[in-house]
C-alpha cells in the first residue's frame, strides 16, 4: 500500500464525516417548562430587567465568579447585560416584551447568536412557565454534530434557572 492510498482513504473518510454531517438538522430548540406558585406579571418583571434576571441567572449557580455588567434601561427592550465567566462570554439583551413572553437576543461572538424566550401561562395553581432558545447551527459540520448534544446541555441550565425562579418570586 502506498502513501497516497492511504491518504486518499483518510481523505474519503474526512470528506464522508463532512457530508454526513451536513444530514443533522440545522435548527437546534431546547425547551422546559415548570408551574411555579407566581403571578405572570411577577415573572415577566424579573425576566424583562436585567438586574432582575439575575435573581435567577442558572450561570451564576455554576459559577459564582461570572462577571456580569448591565446595560441599557432597567428593565424592558435594550436592558442586558455583558457577561464572562468559565462557560463563556458574550452579551444577553431583552430584544421583545409581549403580552406573555419576554424574547433576548444572545450573543457569544464565534459560538453564536442563539434567541431564548421566556413564556408565561396562568395556571390553575400559579403560572406555567417556559424557558426556550432556537439555534441555528449554520453550514458548520461541528456545530451540527454539537446541536445533537444541545438538548442535554441547555436544557440542564434552564431546569436550574427554572428552580432559581421558583426561590427568587
């Protein structure tokens, strides 16, 4: 066998991993949800104001040393903050406040610009809450194999936060 049998093969590999990875979805949506002993107005103010939001950041559970820095108005469209710490650094900004659902705008620099939202529904006992993101992985074959694995990541930090929001109301 020569070496350029051998390279065309580790070659064909390579090319194969790539188109197969380009099959995995695109789109990647994480969700959970809780019902919480709260009223959606007392929700939505935590969730709309970046100091508030804060109360139950599911990072700051994990890394007590995560630097935050807000910006913009207090509360509503353009409240965010800048943050940076062991999981990452990047920007979270209130892009829409609507009748129930507060929606952000993440930015993490080469990681991405997920969106998350939160969403609030009366409950019979208090308020059913749900705590979203959609990502698009883009054209990158290790972001799409990465997107299979999101659920599991992102989904454990919004049960956090969910638990936080439950201490923090």
């Amino acid at each position: 066998m020569t070496i350029w049998t051998i390279l065309a093969g580790i070659g064909g590999v390579a090319a194969l991993t790539v188109a197969g990875s380009m099959l995995l979805p695109r789109h990647v949506h994480v969700e959970r949800s809780a019902t919480l002993q709260a009223t959606p107005e007392a929700v939505l103010s935590l969730a709309a104001s970046n100091t508030g939001y804060q109360s139950f950041n599911p990072y700051l559970t994990t890394d007590p040393a995560l630097k935050i820095s807000h910006f913009g108005p207090d509360a509503g469209v353009g409240s965010g903050f800048a943050f940076d710490g062991k999981e990452g650094k990047g920007t979270q900004v209130v892009a829409a406040v609507t009748g129930d659902t507060v929606r952000y705008a993440i930015d993490l620099g080469p990681m991405g610009k997920p969106t998350q939202a939160i969403t609030v529904q009366p409950a019979a006992d208090g308020v059913h809450v749900t705590w979203s993101m959609d990502a698009d992985m883009g054209f990158n074959p290790a972001g799409r194999v990465m997107g299979l694995f999101m659920d599991g990541m992102i989904g454990k930090t919004f049960e956090q936060g969910l638990g936080n929001l439950a201490k923090a109301i």
